[in-house]
C-alpha cells in the first residue's frame, strides 16, 4: 500500500473547490435577486471598461498566483541547480576518416 507523505493537499483542493462552488452560486443569487436581465449585462458588454475589466481580471490573477509560487520557491530555498554543461566525447582517431 502507498503511503503519501502530502495528504492534506487533497483536502485543500476539495476546500478551494467547495469555496469556489459556493462564491458562484452566491453571486448567482445575487444577480438573480436584484433583478438584473440579461439586456443590461449585454449592455455592460459593450463599454470598453468592461471589456478591459473582463480581460485583465483573470490575466492579473494568473500573473499574481505565478509570482506567489515563485516566492514559494525562493523561500523554501528550492531553485533547481542549473546542470552542468554536457562534455562532448572527442574523437581522438589517427585517420581523417570519420
């Protein structure tokens, strides 16, 4: 039988997914009790604002988990050594012939 040394990795992932399930539906809600109807959210759509918004949200999450990883790494002093250059085998042959 395996035994893995990171088991609580998986009840994290299951919180985050419950947590992220729950801030859907409540947003969900709450779109459907202030009465908004999909005419307005299409018009929202057509403001650049919007648009930028809707692009950059989720590029400037993804920029900022990628940064926290990487400080993760550092700090945990992790950085995989570079690996030495590879040494070409010489050919130490008389004749010119290859």
């Amino acid at each position: 039988m395996p035994v893995f040394s990171s088991r609580g990795r998986n009840s994290l992932k299951v919180k985050f997914a419950i947590a992220i399930g729950f801030a859907a539906s409540l947003g969900l809600a709450g779109a459907f009790l202030s009465g908004a109807p999909p005419a307005l959210a299409a018009d929202l759509a057509t403001h650049p604002d919007a648009q930028v918004a809707v692009f950059m949200v989720p590029v400037t999450i993804l920029v900022m988990t990628m940064l926290f990883e990487v400080g993760r790494f550092v700090w945990r002093n992790r950085i995989p050594a570079s690996t030495p250059p590879r040494r070409r085998p010489t050919n130490w042959s008389v004749s010119g012939e290859r």
